[in-house]
C-alpha cells in the first residue's frame, strides 16, 4: 500500500451557493451563476505533503484553496525552487488561462503546488472553468485575449527583429576584422613584388660585375646565413630598435653605402648587429662590390619580412572563419557533447570589435571540464547577449572576466564586468520580458528573457545575477549530464 498523499475523490455540490459567495473570486456573482458554479464543480481533499499539481502537466484543473497551506514551486534545472507560499482562503491557481481561444498550444500547468498541512479546495475542470468564463465575460475575454495574444506576438516580432540586428551588428563586427588582415595583406602583396623586382634589378647589376662564381656563391650563402639569424632574432623593444638603427646607420655611412640609412630600419628590425655587418663585410672583400651585395641582402631581408606579414595577415582571416563557422554551428549537429570553451572563445572572437581595445579581457578557464550535452548554437546566443551587455555596462572601459568551473555535477561559467552594477531593487526584474535598463531604442528587454529560456528550458540549467558596484556577475549552471527522460 503506498504511503504517498493523493487527492482525495471530487465530492460534487459539497458547497452550496451561499457558501461560494464567501470565496472573494465568487462573491459578485449573481445566485443562478452560483447555482451553476456548485453545480459543476466540487470539493478536494489533500492530506499534507501532497503534491497537488505538478508542473508540466496538462492543466485539466482549476484549484481554489477553502482551508490549509500550500507551496507553489517553479523547476530550475534539476531543483524545485519554492515561488510563494500561502493559506489564504480564496485563492486560486491550476488551469487559470483555459478560458483563451484554442490556438494548437497544449495547456499545462506552470508551476508545481505541495500541500504543506491538510488541504481543501474547491474544484472545477478546465472545460467548464473556461465555458463559464467566455459566456458570462466576453468583454473581459476579448480584452484579456487580446493581451495575451498581442504580447506573445510582439515578444515573437522583436525577438527576431532582436536575432536579426544581431546578426547585422555581429557581420559588420566581423567584416571590420577581415578588411584589417585582407587590407594588410594586399598591402603586402604589392611591396613584395616591388622587392622581388629589385632583388633581380641587384642580381642582374652583380652579375653584370663579372663577380666571379665563388664570390657570388659565397654571397648567396650569405644571403642564407643572414635570413636564418633574421628568423631567430629576438623582438626588439622600441628603444632598442631605435638604438640599433642608429648604429647600423652611422656605421653603413661611414662606408659611404648608397641609402644606409633606408637599410637600417630593415637590418635592425632582422635582428643584425655591428659584428654581423662586419663578417658581411669580411666575407664580400671587395668594397666595391659590397655596396651592391648589402642592397641585395636587404631587399632579400624585406621580401622575407613581407611574406611574414602575409602569413600572419592571411592566418588571421583564417581564424577570423573559422571562429565564425564554430560560431554558427552551421555544419554541426543542432545536439551534441560540446567543449563549452570552444563557444566562448568563438564568440569573442566574434565580438573583438564591439569589445574594443578600453576593455581588458580575462579568461580563467578550468580545462579539466568535461564535455557537456547542449545545443551549441543556442549557448553562442547566451553568451553573446551576456558579453554584449557586460560590454556595455562598462561604456567601453573595464575588465571583462570569464571564469568556467565545476559546480558538483554542473559546468559553470560566469562572465562578469566591473561597471557599475544593477541596482538592488532591479535584480529581481533582468530576466523579465520587455524589461531593459538600456535607453529607450538602445533595448528590447529580451536578451536576458531568451538566455533564461535556452538555458533554464532548453538545457536544464540555471542562470543568476550577482551584482555590486564594480563587480556584475551572470552565473550559467550548465548539467554535465544529459537530463532524465523520466
């Protein structure tokens, strides 16, 4: 025999008229409404520790408390958290919105409710709580119809206007990034092909010399050795390449090189010395012919410097895409195991721009993460809506910090800014639909509304706020474990 509290059978017409009209939900009513009401409807009991209603169950029922206590509960990812609690006689909770026209969307209950003591309440079912209401308050109906139909049409009409001029700031963000590589190795290019020019301008002038073939191989060899030190030179701070320049300057001029003080920057820059100059001199021997060698190796030192450049520049729009396909998740599946931080590192990618150079980034990442189950594409949009945010809240000038660890069996991951923080009697409110701190056309009041759905929702977490001046925090609880189909 099971010791678990189950509501007690309906008793029909347990309450007469004159008894409804004590309930302050009945008590402007009309005799022969009530005669209907006690007609159609009837009495529950429910001894304490019983749950009454649970959430996500079809709403076929509408509740109203006559005697006891009772919780009401909203799911946050794996935990029940408890909304209010309360023994007033009257109130009423279940299938509250049957009365709205059928349109396909199946009606279930929004939240849990627990007897806390011994219960009773009074009972009636969806169908008629919802005829009763549509024949004896059409207007009210329509009014409140049209509320709740206006207000989901327009969350559903800014939500995507909200995802599209989103999707525009983050393609012009991304578009500004490409063009400073693209434009860099464009600029490259062509220098490069005026130093390959001059390099076979030099050899052909070398040669034209009548330089002998062991001297013009003992100067290609060289050419080599001076290349390889260039990629082992270490980088040099302003001060010290303004000094080496000097030197490398004063010292070609005083052997009279043609442009010394153009090929300094060049040389200083590869990282060569006064002793290497003068083993290139060693090794030439002839004065005459080192003019033109030196200009030879320099224009060869610039050409390999140029190729640098467009590696770097041709790399960056290389991790630019693919930040940008890892971003968009376009070839993945829509459900997979996923590495959070690959997300997180996409999307700063995407967001460098907007970021700017005021704002100093900090990641403290705890790569012992496991993998976790989640839907990569929708996590992006949480993390973009956080960051922009975060961003800012700082008006462009602060600390960006985003921390991930491990929260028993929940990955967690807090990005936080040092602005000026929300407001203690704001707090409640962030993740409210239409609520938005930002100046008017500067917010929707959705981002954090549809963060709290994708994570809350759709991946069984949790999302919170932590705030004080000069340290805002949202902390998303990620389970590392696909969710119970129980």
């Amino acid at each position: 025999m099971s010791d678990v509290p189950v509501l007690a059978p309906c008793e029909p017409g347990a309450l007469t008229p004159d008894e409804l009209r004590t309930l302050f939900l009945f008590e402007k009513l009309t005799d022969e409404q009530l005669r209907w009401i006690s007609a159609h409807g009837c009495t529950m009991h429910m001894p304490a520790g019983g749950v009454v209603i649970r959430e996500g169950d079809p709403a076929t029922q509408f509740f109203v408390l006559l005697s006891g206590t009772i919780a009401m509960s909203r799911r946050v990812g794996q935990d029940e958290v408890q909304t209010s609690r309360t023994e007033q006689r009257g109130v009423y909770m279940g299938a509250t919105q049957s009365y709205l026209r059928d349109d396909g969307v199946p009606r279930k209950y929004m939240g849990g409710m627990r007897a806390l003591d011994d219960c009773d309440f009074f009972v009636m079912s969806a169908d008629d709580f919802g005829y009763m209401m549509r024949e004896w308050f059409p207007m009210a109906i329509h009014l409140l119809e049209g509320l709740v139909m206006g207000m989901r049409t327009s969350a559903a009409a800014i939500s995507e206007r909200q995802r599209l001029q989103a999707l525009g700031a983050l393609s012009a963000g991304l578009m500004h990034e490409l063009n400073n590589p693209a434009a860099a190795a464009s600029r490259a290019t062509s220098a490069l092909r005026q130093r390959v020019a001059g390099m076979r301008h030099k050899l052909g002038m070398l040669a034209a010399g009548k330089v002998p073939a062991d001297r013009l191989n003992a100067l290609i060899e060289l050419q080599d050795e001076v290349i390889e030190r260039a990629a082992k030179a270490p980088t040099l701070t302003a001060m010290e390449a303004a000094d080496r320049e000097d030197e490398l300057g004063d010292w070609m001029d005083g052997r009279n090189v043609t442009g010394g003080w153009d090929l300094a920057p060049i040389f200083a820059q590869a990282g060569i010395d006064l002793e290497c100059l003068g083993d290139m001199e060693t090794k030439v021997g002839d004065p005459g012919l080192f003019d033109q060698a030196i200009h030879w190796i320099g224009y060869a030192l610039e050409t390999e410097q140029l190729m640098s450049d467009i590696e770097d520049a041709t790399s960056r729009v290389s991790t630019l895409v693919n930040a940008a396909k890892q971003y968009s998740q376009m070839d993945r599946a829509a459900h997979q195991w996923i590495d959070v931080h690959s997300g997180l590192k996409s999307t700063l990618v995407m967001l460098t721009h907007k970021i700017g150079t005021g704002i100093k980034v900090v990641k403290d990442f705890d790569r012992s993460l496991p993998q976790i189950p989640a839907h990569p594409a929708e996590l992006n949009q949480v993390w973009t809506n956080l960051i922009d945010n975060a961003v800012q809240a700082m008006n462009g000038v602060g600390t960006l910090t985003i921390k991930t660890y491990r929260d028993d069996d929940y990955a967690v991951v807090s990005i936080g800014d040092s602005g000026p923080g929300v407001p203690e009697n704001l707090k409640k409110r962030v993740f409210e639909p239409f609520f938005t701190t930002k100046p008017v056309g500067e917010g929707t009041g959705l981002g954090l509304d549809i963060s709290y759905r994708i994570v809350v929702n759709g991946h069984g977490g949790d999302i919170h706020l932590e705030s004080r001046p000069g340290d805002t925090k949202f902390k998303v609880r990620l389970p590392l474990a696909e969710p119970s189909s129980a």
